[in-house]
C-alpha cells in the first residue's frame, strides 16, 4: 500500500499498527520506525554486521510489512543500505530519520564541518531531496543549546529551503533532555523511555514530566530503546510496548530490528495493545 500526501493528513488508522501519526507540528509518519543504529559507532552497527544483502533484505521486508520509517544518523553508516532499498519507491511512501554527530569520537574523520555540509552529504547519501528529520545526535550536556546555536540557525534555514522537514535532537542524558523539552527551536527529540528505567536518562519518575512539558509544548517525541537494548524479557517488551502507547506522551516507536521475525513480534504487540490505549483515551 502507497502512502500518499492526501492520507498522510488524514486521522491516524487505531487499528492499524503501522498507520502515519503526527509527530510535533509539521510531520506525519509511521507510528513504528526500523531503527538502523543497534550498539553503533564509527559507522558500524548490528545492523551494519548483518552484511549488505541480509541488512537489505531486512529493510525490504519492513517496508512491504507497512514500516514505513527509517531512522539512520551518519555515526550508523546505514545511508547508503536505506538509499538502496527505497531508490524504487515512492517518496510520498516512507520517511526518512538521521542525525548529525557533534561529539568528539565516534566517526573516522576528526573534522566537524557544519549541518549544512553534513546534511548536503546526507541527501546524496539517501539519494532523496528532501530528509523529515535531522537531529542532534546523543547530546548529554544541558548547556547544548548555546553550543550549538549556530548550527541550530543552519538548520532552520535548511527547513526554510525546503531540504529538511523539521529538525531536533536526540538525547542521553536527563540535562539535555530538560534543555530540549524548553528549547523552542525543537521539532522533535527521541527520548529514551520503558516502564523498567533501562538504558534511559533518568528514572521514569524523572522523565515523564520531562515529557509531558516538551509534549504540552507541541513537541514531536520518538520513543527509542523501548526493548531497553535488547534487554527484555517478551513480557517485558509486551508491558513496555503497552506503556509506549499507553502514555499519552510517545507518537513514535522506534525498533532495531536484526531478524524479520521481530518485525512481525513488534507489529503484533502495537496491534495487540493499541485498542487499549484508545479505550484509555492517551494515545498522542
């Protein structure tokens, strides 16, 4: 099934796992994202590992399954595994997730260079136009804003051009998490969240306020590490799916895939537990 403009302003589909939802102000995507960055760094990941031909195939199978989001950033090196498999697809058929690395370590080059570079190289790397999203990646200092202001400006006018559709950042620590969910220049942030505080950056108890400040100001928030890293148990990941849904506070779900049946598992527990979370009348 082709996802159009016209269905993407459409209500989002309660009985369909996969169906496009909003996401802060200006996006609609699928409410489930393939992730691409399980234990990644300097360009490698699970994913990565799996070789060419099986990562792809991989990919392929969660886009014919409905999955219709891809979330990548340059420190995964999953651009040009993405690109492969979407070049034959419609671009009103999916939505596109990456991140810029501003940290020290983690990639092969030294150099830095400005998010109008990296996002120039990201578009050729995704053989698209345009890119949904494009966030800071793994910031943990609260002081980020005023870091990276001046690539925050770089990227707003992106969005201005038309190149990006919004822009935000992806956050590991509870400081940074803060400091996003007050920053007014912030589309969406991906937020560590389960109901077992595993691999997030706080408690539960610290975070979901945190949450329900960037959600009541109209912020995009993508669940991300709801498996707590792989570490659930299947019931665990069944509550934690339920919680996700449940909340009121996650539009998005991202999930690293590494085999096709867990494509099928996670789309079988939003589906399982989606009628719960539209009886308790939370679902963003």
């Amino acid at each position: 099934m082709v996802l159009t403009h016209s269905a993407a302003r459409a209500a989002p589909d309660d009985s369909n796992p996969a169906a496009l939802v909003p996401l802060g102000k200006s996006l609609k995507v699928c409410r489930i994202g393939a992730g691409t960055g399980m234990r990644g760094w300097n360009r490698q990941t699970n994913q990565t590992r799996l070789g060419k031909e099986k990562l792809e195939a991989l990919l392929r199978y969660a886009y014919d399954q409905g999955i219709r989001l891809f979330d990548c950033a340059d420190l995964y090196g999953t651009h040009p595994f993405v690109s492969a498999v979407l070049k034959d697809k419609p671009r009103d058929s999916y939505q596109l997730i990456t991140k810029i690395w501003r940290n020290k370590d983690g990639l092969p080059e030294r150099e830095r260079p400005d998010a109008d570079v990296c996002v120039k190289r990201f578009l050729k790397e995704l053989g698209v136009d345009c890119i949904d999203l494009v966030q800071f990646h793994c910031l943990t200092g609260a002081a980020w804003p005023d870091e990276q202001r001046r690539q925050m400006d770089i990227l707003a006018k992106l969005k201005e051009q038309g190149l990006i559709k919004a822009h935000g950042v992806s956050c590991h620590s509870l400081g940074a998490l803060q400091a996003a969910a007050a920053e007014p220049w912030v589309d969406v942030i991906h937020v560590r969240i389960n109901p077992f505080s595993l691999v997030m950056d706080g408690t539960k108890e610290e975070v979901l306020p945190v949450l329900k400040r960037a959600h009541a100001a109209g912020k995009g928030i993508v669940g991300m590490k709801i498996n707590g890293e792989g570490k659930l148990t299947p019931e665990q990941l069944s509550e934690s799916v339920k919680f996700a849904l449940s909340c009121g506070l996650v539009n998005v779900m991202i999930a690293g895939f590494e085999k096709t049946e867990e494509v099928d598992a996670f789309k079988a527990l939003v589906r399982q537990h989606l009628p719960v979370a539209r009886n308790q009348g939370k679902q963003p």
